[in-house]
C-alpha cells in the first residue's frame, strides 16, 4: 500500500466512525485557527457518498454546520479580544501576526464581501472572521456570507471527492507519481515552517 492510499482509507475510515458528526466537528476546526484544511476533510467525505455510507446532503448540511459553528466563534473571539490571543498562541498553529494583519487588510479593503470569497482562500478562511467581529460586521450578513461561501466550497471538495473514488483504480494506477507529489508537499510544508521559525528568531536577535 502506496502512501496516498494509506492517507486516503484512514481518513476515510476516520471520517466513517466519526459519522457527520466528525464531518461537523473538523470544519468547525477548519472555521477557527486551528490547522484543519478543508481539502484534507471532504474529499474524503466525498469518498463515502461514493460508497453509499453518507448521502451528499448529509454531508453539506453537517459540514457547512460546522463550518458556521467555528466560524461565528471566531467572530465572538474578534468582538472580545481574539487578536491578542493569534499573536500569543498563533505560532504554534502555524498561524502569526504577519497571517492577521493580511487578513484585517484584507477585510478592511474589500468589507463584508470578503466573508464570502475568503472560504476559497487558504489561511485567510482560518482568520476572517475575527476582523469581521472585531469591526462588529451585521450578524445576520455574516451569517449568510458564511453559508453560503462555506456550503459552496465544502459541495465542491465532497463533488471532487466523490470523482476522485469514482476513478480511484485509475488513479492508483499512478500510485507511485502521486506519493512523490505528497510527500514533496508535505515536505514543503516543514521545510516553509522550519524556515518562519528561524526567520522570526534572527529577527528577534537583530532587535
């Protein structure tokens, strides 16, 4: 067993015992600060509406669930605060102050709107919601921006999901290329945050 296919029947596992629940659980996770990608979450929930083990509204409805959930707790967390907690504990969820304030510039130059294209963006999606709360954005326009920016992307990564299992000998049949291509991101990934940590530390020394 390949490693792509070892990730792929583990969090396809995972996500099975768990139920939607899981489902709900991870992208609440995935709508705060913590390190849970979206594109890690429901492609493998798209797996098991292939499977017939999770029905594709079932999957939406819990997902986006969560995503509402973790994201209306960030807005919380922004109206009380949330900015000194990222810059305090930010770092070890391999988030700093550099991720906030491209974030807050980012809300601040494009407004309420960004709610909605921020859940196509990595990092940012992690963070919008706290500049939202901290600029005390409608709660009802928030809401609906969320659900719908959220409900689009987690269907569009279970519709890749449920693809990707509908041809998963094909797939398999490039096993090999496909581990490589995992492990040079994943490698990427340390390699990036080995690289901000020893940045952040000359910076601290120089001052």
């Amino acid at each position: 067993m390949g490693l792509t296919e070892f990730i792929a029947e583990h969090a396809t596992n995972l996500i099975h015992q768990g139920g939607y629940g899981m489902v709900a659980f991870l992208m609440m996770l995935e709508s705060m600060i913590f390190p849970v990608p979206s594109e890690g979450v429901m492609p493998f929930a798209g797996f098991l509406i292939y499977e017939g083990k999770f029905t594709f509204l079932g999957t939406i409805f819990f997902s986006t669930l969560g995503s509402i959930i973790g994201s209306l707790i960030s807005y919380v967390a922004g109206i009380y605060g949330g900015k000194p907690f990222i810059l305090k504990f930010g770092k070890y969820l391999l988030l700093d102050k550099h991720h906030l304030e491209a974030t807050e510039r980012f809300f601040g130059k494009y407004g309420d709107k960004t709610i909605f294209v921020s859940r196509f963006i990595p990092v940012v999606r992690h963070l919008i919601s706290i500049p939202a709360g901290v600029g005390q954005m409608n709660l009802t326009k928030f809401c609906i921006y969320t659900v719908m920016g959220a409900g689009m992307w987690n269907a569009f990564l279970a519709w890749v999901g449920f693809k990707l299992r509908d041809n998963w000998e094909e797939v398999m049949k490039y096993s090999s290329v496909v581990d490589i291509v995992v492990v040079g991101i994943l490698g990427a990934v340390v390699i990036y945050f080995v690289y901000m940590q020893v940045k952040k530390r000359s910076v601290k020394v120089r001052r």
